[in-house]
C-alpha cells in the first residue's frame, strides 16, 4: 500500500500533524509526498544521512518493538497476535516520561483501557453509563418512561417477517442486558430476542382465543395506536363526528 494512502488512513483517524519527521527514503523525498504534506499543512523535517539519532524516539521504538515481538512469539504465539499483545500491553503501561506518568492511551483517549489484569480488582459499584444517559434523554423528549420486565411477565411481542409485522402473544423468559429480553412466542413456539421497545404488557383478559378454538390473534386497541403514534381521544372524536 502506498506511504500517502497509510498516511490519509491515520490523519483520518487522529487529524494531521503540524511536524513529520522522516528518514531520506525514496518515497518521502518524492515530489508527490512533498506536495501530499504541503496540501496537508505539514512541515516535513528529514533527518540528515547516515545518522539515525536524529530520529531517536522512532529508532527506540523500533528496537522494543523487534525484542518484544522475539520473546511473545518464541512462546508459540503468532505474528498478529503477538503483534496485538504488546500493542496491549505498551499502550496500557504507564510511562515515566509521559505528563503525570500517565500511559499512551490514558493521554490520547482520556481514559485507561481495560486489559485483563483488570479482573483481579474487586468489582466496582455500578455506575451510569453514557448509554443511559442517553436512555434519559430520549425519555425525557419524548415523554416515555423505560419499562422493565420480569421473568413470565405476559407481553404483546413485535414480529417482523417478509418487510412486514404483527403482535404476537408471548411471555418474557429472560432479560439479557439493560433493554433486551428473550421472549417465548406461545403460538409459534419460538424463541425471539426483542428491544424493550418492541413489547408491550399483556394481561390474560387480552386472551381471546381458546385450546379449542384457534382464532387468529386480537390485538387491543391501545397498542395498535400507539404503534401507529395515535391517541384513544383524537380517534373517539373522529368516530363522534361519524
């Protein structure tokens, strides 16, 4: 792959730099490159011939980097996954060089990643993610609260099939996660996951089918209004008129 193609790829990533520092290899001595870093805003210093300590951190870098591979994959490990093991461990180690000896990913993400040494820590107490919060926010714009199922509750469940869906009758037999459920579909005797979203409460009077007599399913009124974003008294007003 091309040194400018690599390059894009990590500026996408992280922005562009205000300094690169290069050896004096063909292809960033080339007029494309130079060209590539002007458009970039990019002042681009080449360190003078035959003298890699001018480019000291990368030489560094590069002899860890060729010790460290030698040792994992002499433990039988292969190339990418020894490769992915020190990236791990190097940006998760915190450097005495570093402000406030802070590890690289602490510095460049704002947080320490979570490696898995981090499973012999005692568990902390549960806290309110991001995800919640946006929970929150949605609840709060658009009036709705959260509902939380148990297990065997009876609920209404949503049911897509061939760009299409319908309610069907089900009982909730798991939750997995904060909003997810695993829902036993009584008539079909399947198995769905289902969002939180896509299930409504379900009592047994809404039952109108019998062991004997097999009827398809009478959804109530309520929900099907609200699937379609409609209220009780805007549809009465409509039938008074009538």
């Amino acid at each position: 792959m091309p040194t400018i193609e690599i390059l894009e790829s990590i500026f996408a990533r992280f922005g562009n730099p205000e300094t690169l520092v290069s050896d004096n290899g063909r292809q960033f001595i080339s007029g494309q490159f130079e060209g590539f870093c002007d458009t970039k805003g990019i002042l681009h210093l080449k360190t003078p011939p035959f003298h890699p300590q001018s480019n000291g951190l990368a030489e560094r870098f590069v002899d860890t980097f060729k010790r460290t591979l030698k040792k994992i994959t002499a433990g039988g490990e292969g190339l990418t996954e020894a490769i992915n093991t020190f990236l791990l461990c190097y940006r998760s180690t915190p450097c005495r060089s570093a402000p406030e000896g802070k590890s690289p990913a602490e510095i460049m993400l704002g947080r320490t990643i979570r490696t898995s040494l981090d499973l012999l820590r005692p568990p902390t107490a549960p806290h309110k993610t991001d995800h919640s919060k946006q929970d929150d926010q949605y609840n709060r714009k658009h009036g709705s609260k959260e509902i939380r199922y148990n297990s065997k509750d009876l609920v209404w469940a949503k049911v897509f099939k061939n760009n299409s869906w319908s309610w069907e009758a089900g009982q909730i037999l798991e939750r997995i996660g904060n909003v997810i459920y695993n829902v036993w579909l009584e008539h079909k005797k399947t198995l769905i996951r289902s969002h939180c979203n896509q299930l409504r409460k379900r009592c047994e009077s809404d039952e109108t089918e019998t062991a004997d007599e097999r009827q398809p399913t009478q959804v109530p009124l309520d929900i099907l209004l609200e699937s379609w974003g409609l209220d009780r008294s805007s549809t009465d007003e409509t039938e008074s008129i009538f």
